[in-house]
C-alpha cells in the first residue's frame, strides 16, 4: 500500500474533525434516551418493556459512540504526531479508501479481519 500524501492526510484530518462534530452531536441527543426507566412512571407493563429496551439501546449507541469518538482523538494525535494512517498491528499504511470511509480506524484491512476472527 501507499503511504498517503500530504494533501490526503489534510483531506482525512478535516473528515475526523467533522466526524467528530457530528458524533458528538449524536451523543448529546441520545443523552435523554439512555437514562433509566423510573418504576413510578406512569406508564403501562409493556409500554415500560419497550422504554426499558429502548434505553438498553440507546446506551448500546452511546457506548458505540463514545468508542469512536476515543479512536477519533487517537487519530487527530496521530496526525498531529505524523504517524496518522500506518496500522496498530503491522505498522504498514492503512490505504486511503479505507481511511476515507472511516477514518479513525486504527487497524488494515488484514489486521482488523485477524483480530475479528479471534
């Protein structure tokens, strides 16, 4: 793979900072979502089945949120540090397109397939 050039590594920077914004915005408004289901809210046994599922959703997506969110910072550190874009695991260059469609991932294709089978 190639390394990336100094022009894609700007475009990449820019899409974290924007992917942050927009992660964040998402975090804020499931905030209300994720909170607990008081037992003395008025409201029916599967009307509270459902809010109690819905939350335990809501927390799943904020916790899923909040991870990406830390490996966005990784990367912006990364950036910052001129490593950006060379995987965790072999330390070889990640790929541009991969980068683009997500660009706080931390691992290659090869490397994110190999820990995923394990």
């Amino acid at each position: 793979m190639d390394e990336l050039t100094p022009e894609q590594i700007e475009e990449l920077h820019e899409d974290l900072l924007a992917l942050k914004v927009t992660l964040e915005e998402a975090l804020a408004a499931t905030h209300e979502g994720a909170k607990p289901v008081e037992a003395d809210e008025p409201i029916g046994r599967i009307s509270r089945g459902d809010a109690m599922q819905q939350q335990q959703m809501a927390r799943a997506s904020r916790a899923s949120t909040q991870g990406r969110l830390g490996q966005i910072a990784r990367a912006l550190v990364d950036c910052r540090e001129g490593s950006y874009g060379l995987c965790r695991g072999c330390e070889e260059p990640i790929g541009y397109a991969r980068l683009k469609a997500r660009p706080e991932t931390p691992f290659c294709l090869d490397c994110q397939s190999e820990r995923e089978a394990r």
